[in-house]
C-alpha cells in the first residue's frame, strides 16, 4: 500500500492533516488548556470514542445496528475491575471481614470463598487477554447465531438489545458474584500503582489517547483494503455481494468482532479512568447512548465518532453542571436538532460547508504541492458521496 | 487516606478572583472589623485547607438524582437541606458565614454521582456535600470523597457495614430499625413466627440478616425468606406462600416501584392489615412511598423508623409547618427528609465546635455533637460517626400518615458492624 510506504507523505494530505489536528488537539490542547480533573473527564469521554469508532465500523460502513455494545464495554471494563478489585481485597486490607481476602461485596452476600471465574483475574497477563477475548468471544457467539442464520437489520438491532437487557438483569441479579447493582468499587491500585492520583489520571488518559489512535489506525487499515470495500458493498447491496461468492456472515461476524474488541479495551480504560465499573454501563440506556454518539458524530466517520463522543459527554457534563433541573431536556433537544439537521452528524455538516471552504483555501495557497498530484487522486472539489471513501488510496 | 495529599492539590480559595475582588473584600474585611459588628473569625484562621471560604460565604454541594428513576425519593432531601440552609443563613450562617449551595445532579446514576462528586471537591472546593440516596451511590462517592478528602452528610436509612471518616450517616443504619421493630412485635404482638421479604440487592439482604439472627436469637421461627428484583411487579406467588405458611409477621423490605404492586396485589388478594393476620412490619416504606402506593393500599401496616412526620413534639412542629411554608401544603415528609434535614444543622455544629471549616477538625469535631432541635427530637453524633436516634413504630392510615404507636424509650445506640450478627 502506498500510504504505508510513505508515512510522511500521508501525513501531508488531507486525511493525514485531519489526524494530525485531532492529535494535536488531544495531546497539546486539551493537556494544556484543562486542569487534571476536567483533563480526566476528557480522558473518560475519551472511552466511550473507542465504541463509537466500532461502530462506525460495525453501524456505518457494514450496516449492523448494534444496540448493545454496551455489553461489550461492560464486559470489558468488568474484566479489569475485578483484576483491580482482586488487587485492593488483600486480607490485611479487608481484616474487618468475616472472610478476609475476597471483595467486600461477596463478604456482604455471605459468600465465603472466591468463585471460580475470579480467580484467573489474579494475573494481570489473563485479564489483558480477557478484556478483548471475552467481548469478541460473545461477539463470535452471538454473530454465529444470528448472522449465519441470515438475522440482520431490525431485528439484529432488537436481540442485541436483549443482550443487554439480559445482562444487566444478570450481573444485578448476582451480586455476590458481581457487586450487584452497585458495581465493583473502590478500585485503588493497578500492579501497585496507585490510580487515583492526578499524575496517574494525566498519564492514563495519555494511554487512552494512544490507544484510541491505535484503534482508528486498526479501523482506517480496515477500510483501506478490499476487506474495507466489501463491507461497504454488503451494507449497499448484500444479496449482489453474496452472489458474488463471498460469505457475507464472515465478514459481519468479523467485523461485529472487531466493533467488541474497540469496546472491550473502552471499557477497560474507563474502569481504569473512572475507578469502577456498574450494570449502569451495560444496559440499553448506556447503549444506545453510544450508537448516538456515533450519529451525532456522523456514522461514516471515523473521526467524526471520537469528536461526537467527547461532544455529547462535554455538553451532558456542561448542561448538568450549570442547568441541573433542566440538562435532560436541552441533552434530548440537541440529538433531535443534530438528527434532523444533519443527518450525517458533525462530519457530514464538516464535508457540506468546510470542505469547500478549506479546498478554495489550499487551491490559493499552496498551488499543488508535488505529493497530491503522485497519488492521483482526488481534492477535485467532487460533492461529496459519504458511500464512497475519498481517501483510499488506489487498489495496490 | 489522602488527606496530605488533598490539602497540597487544591488551589488556595481566590486565586480565581481579580485583585480588584480580593481588594474589595479587603476593605470589606477591615470596615467590619472596625465597626467590630460581630466577632467573625478571619478566613485564614478557619480554613487552612484551601476550601471554598471567603470572608462571608462558604461554598457546601448538594448532590441528588434530580432526574430518573431515583428523583422522585430524592427530591424531599434536597428540599429538606436546602430549607435547613436557608435557615441557617436567616439566623446568621456559620462562623458569620453565609451558606452558598452548588447543586449537582446525580441522575440516579452511579458513575454520574462519582463524577460529580469529584467536581464539587475539585473544582468548588466544596466544604462539605449534603448527598446521595441508595447505596450504590454512596459506594460510588466513598473513594472519592476518601480521596479527596470532603465531608458526606448521608440522610438514607442503610444496611451499615461502613464507617468511613468522611461520611456522617445522618439515617438510621440497620439494626437500629431492625431490633428495635423485631422487639415490639414480639413484646406487644405476641409474634412467633417471621416471613423476611425484600428487593433483591445489598441492603434488604443484609437487613434480612440481621433481622434472622435476632430472630434465631429470641428463640424464634423464620419461616421463608425471598428477594425479588428491582422493579418486580408479580407478587402472586409469594402471597400464595404466605398464605400457606400464615406467619405472624411479614418482615418487608421492599422499595420503589414494587411497592405499589405488591400492595395492591396483597390488598385484591383478601389481605386486610388492619386484621394483623399476618402483620406486615416494612422497614422500607415512608409517607413519601405511601404517596405512590396509595393510603388505602397499606392501611394498618407497621413501619418501624426513626421519624414519622405524625410525630408530636414542638420541633417537629416547627419543622412540618416550615417545610410546608417553602413547599406547599400537600408536601409530606418521610424519614429520608427528615434525616437530610439534619446534616446542614448537623454540620453547621461541627464547624462551630471546631472554631474551622477544616474537615480533619470538624472530623474531631464530631462525635458527641448534640442537636437538641431536631424534628425526630434529641439526635447525638456518635464516635462511628451514625447518630444516637430513637426507633418508633407507626401504623399507616389511609389519609397515608403514620401513626405512631410505639418510641424506644431509649436512644438506640448504631452499630454499623454488629456482632454476631454477621
């Protein structure tokens, strides 16, 4: 691939432009210009980007309307919490007990020994593994059922759903094994480094930050390739892509798998951030407020999900601040103003009126720098077309 | 925990404020002092920690669900505390500080609270919070406020098993309810026979503990013990059971939305309470519950609590009619209310005590404060931070008022980790 060759060159373009501003923008600006606690915040909404970006995949690019990614956040986010929560319920920590050395929760509910699924979350090696294995586990199984079986559109959405109904009502349910409705908390240490301290917040959300762009890279390659195209293809036109020989439940179970593992690591990095992890963030609530973080950002853009997310969390966080009677409303007033206006969210009002703007501007200043022209392509000031991605470069 | 490294994070009160501000309250200051109006302690003197204090207000939070599923409980404790603030200020504030509030929004939401919570102490230096409801809201804010170190007045009745040094528990904590109202039954009801029934989550089934285990002790029977989730509306089965095993007591601790099914279910199922046959004792149901419930539904069942806003004592009086004045007459008062009301006064004492706003002092502060106004009347803070309270029993009647046919003649003494009853 070409892009890949030469690194620098695609950090000229456009594309690579973008990038660049959304880092400079995460790792300068906000660092700079917020103090630890709003930075910790940002670094919070940061978790949920990781599944809007799944689902620009996931939703936009293949047309599978998850409504229960946040089981998978969840899940995620649950498997480090009980690595942590191992970590903090030390014996000496939890004398007081009537068993000490289990997590105060399973004290609580007469539990007198750990359960058997606690137990691997002693390693912090097992727990990286099952923060992204048991969500794409889950993914894999539920996209065997479904997709194989041709299950897809609405009724895809409404199972999903049920997903999460299911378990929330589980976790809830079983609350000597899983902290009930209370979650896990009181989360302290990771590997004996305390996260609760403001350097330790700043440094999290600078992992959070790589991470995301390790994920957008994952996604971006994803796209770029022909295994990128045929899931745009299925979403247009799936019976044409069957016919033309290829399994399109692989690829929607692939990539239902991948949207898992972004919010799997989401989740993880949350617990870290925010120091628990409840039922509140698996629920249907929870995920349908991420599928609009990802409309609001605009379904077909990468990018547009990361800023959607930090968008819609800022404005909750702002609106409930400084209107605490009133935030739900103005919340609800905002994603009704966004849909209808502009059905493509942020990016799609992005490409409609900066765009043009921003290519009178690079026409005047800089007569074709000599690396656009090479790729042969595109800047031609074409209306845009969200089906199709104007920055791949050519079939290698 | 943290409390060194609290005092070196915050930023000293009014770095934000203009010269021109500090300046102003300079003058302020000295004009005061010149006029030597009233001894009012210099803000250096009584806040060395950098909280929200300046010379004539302090800065305290308020944070409740004020929206979802939880606000329709909670909005009675804010109104409760932010009356008990209002009547602070009229009657000259603390430390001849005005009181500002900045109010939070928990949307019944746990995460939000913990969010929230963190922003009160960092961002507003807050000098104490007057908040949360369930547990789990509380258990979310636990590390932060442990963190950060802030001070928690909680008005709820609980299940115990915490102690923190940054938390006043203003309600009752579990066996102070459960003893007291197992006693009774067995004493004047001539009870034998328990059936213990609850919402399924930590605190109906660590006060179901307790109560079997006080129940074991009295030589007594339990005859059957059930949880349903949250939000559970089909009572059918267990009422069946109940009439099958025709215990002399129902022991429940239900909460919310299934209230109102599980009593209505009772009600068409041919239970009258008011015969006693079982007798229902709830631990979980207010006048603000009856409100959703419905008086007819519950007539003639026992709640055992430490405050009935029937309770006839000149305190009380004075509170019901206030809250009403601020509210509007068809405002009722449960418990919860009632217990929010105390933390502002609760605090307002402490600071006094201490001669500091500081929290390590008010800490100190603490244990032993008496309020001798409160409407349930005389409450003690305790050294485990819970207060000293009576227990009574009430008996609803279907304008959804408490009767009140029985009072500890005691103070009930908190015990949030009970022996032998773990």
């Amino acid at each position: 691939m070409k892009t890949s060759a030469s690194p620098l060159k695609w950090l000229a373009s456009r594309e690579g432009l973008y990038y660049l501003a959304l880092a400079l923008l995460l790792v300068v600006i906000l660092p700079l210009a917020l103090d630890p606690f709003r930075l910790n915040m940002v670094g919070k909404y940061l978790t949920y980007a990781f599944v809007a970006v799944g689902l620009v995949m996931c939703w936009g690019k293949a047309g599978i309307l998850s409504l229960g990614q946040g089981v998978f956040f969840g899940l995620g986010g649950y498997c480090m919490a009980m690595f942590l929560k191992l970590e903090a319920s030390t014996p000496e920590a939890t004398a007081i007990q009537s068993t000490p050395g289990i997590p105060d929760f399973m004290d609580w509910n007469q539990l007198t020994e750990l359960p058997w699924f606690w137990e691997p979350f002693h390693s912090f090696a097992f727990t990286l593994i099952a923060l992204i294995g048991v969500p794409v586990l889950l993914a894999l199984i539920i996209g065997l059922a479904m997709f194989t079986r041709r299950v897809g559109g609405v009724y895809f959405a409404i199972i999903t759903q049920a997903i999460a109904a299911i378990l929330t009502i589980l976790i809830i349910g079983q609350q000597g094994y899983t902290g009930g409705v209370n979650g896990i908390t009181d989360l302290q240490t990771l590997m004996g480094w305390d996260i609760r301290t403001d350097e330790a917040k700043t440094l999290l959300y600078f992992v959070c930050v790589g991470l995301l762009f390790l994920c957008l890279f994952t996604a971006r390659f994803v796209q770029n390739r022909k295994l990128g195209r045929i899931l745009v293809a299925m979403n247009a036109q799936e019976m044409r892509v069957r016919f033309s020989g290829y399994d399109v439940a692989a690829f929607k179970i692939f990539v239902f798998c991948l949207a898992a593992a972004f919010a799997g690591v989401g989740g993880a990095l949350f617990t870290l951030i925010v120091g628990f992890m409840s039922p509140s963030f698996i629920g249907i609530v929870a995920s349908i407020e991420m599928v609009i973080f990802c409309a609001l950002g605009g379904r077909l853009s990468l990018l547009g999900a990361v800023y959607g997310a930090l968008l819609v969390n800022a404005a909750k966080s702002g609106f409930s601040e400084s209107l605490p009677e009133l935030w739900p409303f103005l919340m609800g007033a905002l994603f009704i103003g966004v849909v209808l206006a502009f059905p493509n969210g942020l990016a799609g009002l992005y490409q409609t009126y900066v765009m043009p703007l921003e290519a009178r501007l690079f026409r005047r200043r800089t007569p074709t720098p000599p690396a656009a022209p090479a790729t042969g392509r595109k800047d031609d000031g074409k209306p845009f077309d969200p089906m199709i991605d104007h920055f791949s470069p050519e079939k290698s | 925990m943290g409390t060194t490294t609290t005092a070196a994070g915050r930023r000293p009160s009014g770095t934000r404020k203009g010269l021109r501000g500090s300046l102003w309250t300079l003058a302020a200051s000295v004009m005061l002092a010149s006029t030597a109006q009233a001894a009012v302690p210099p803000t250096p003197e009584v806040n060395t920690t950098g909280l929200a204090v300046t010379d004539d207000t302090v800065k305290v939070g308020i944070l409740h669900s004020i929206t979802g599923t939880m606000a329709i409980s909670e909005i009675g404790s804010v109104q409760a505390e932010k009356l008990a603030i209002d009547q602070i200020n009229a009657a000259g504030g603390v430390l001849g500080r005005k009181i500002e509030y900045v109010q939070e929004d928990g949307a019944s939401d746990w995460p939000t609270f913990a969010e929230k919570a963190r922003k009160l102490l960092r961002q507003d230096d807050v000098a104490a919070i007057f908040g949360c409801w369930t547990s789990a809201s509380r258990k979310a804010v636990l590390p932060v406020i442990e963190q950060y170190n802030g001070m928690l007045y909680y008005p709820t009745f609980y299940e115990g098993l915490e102690q923190s040094p940054n938390v006043i528990y203003t309600g009752q904590e579990a066996t102070q309810q459960i003893l007291a109202g197992i006693d009774w039954a067995v004493k004047t009801k001539g009870a034998k026979t328990f059936y213990l029934l609850g919402s399924d989550y930590i605190w109906p089934r660590t006060s179901n503990k307790i109560a079997r285990k006080h129940i074991d002790k009295l030589g007594l029977k339990v005859v059957g013990e059930e949880y349903y989730p949250l939000g559970h509306t089909q009572f059918n089965s267990v009422i069946n059971k109940i009439k099958l095993k025709k215990p002399d007591v129902i022991f429940a601790s239900v909460v919310g939305g299934s209230n109102v099914a599980f009593y209505k279910q009772m009600k068409a199922a041919g239970v009258d309470f008011t015969d006693e046959k079982p007798l229902l004792l709830t631990i979980s149901v207010t006048e603000d519950e009856i409100r959703g419930i419905g008086g007819e539904n519950v007539n003639g069942i026992y709640a055992s609590m430490k405050y009935f806003q029937s309770l006839d004592n000149p305190n009380n009086q004075d509170f019901v009619k206030a809250f009403k004045a601020a509210y509007g007459d068809d405002m009722v008062i449960g418990d919860v209310t009632q217990a929010a009301y105390l933390g502002p006064w609760l605090w307002k004492m402490a600071v006094e005590k201490a001669g500091s706003f500081d929290i390590d002092k008010i800490r100190e502060a603490s244990p032993g404060i008496e309020f001798t106004k409160a409407p349930e009347g005389y409450v003690r803070i305790h050294e485990n931070h819970h207060l000293w309270s009576k227990t009574r029993i009430g008996q609803a009647q279907t304008d959804g008022q408490y009767k009140v046919v029985y009072e500890t003649p005691e103070l009930m003494e908190p015990d949030p980790f009970p022996e032998g009853y773990q």
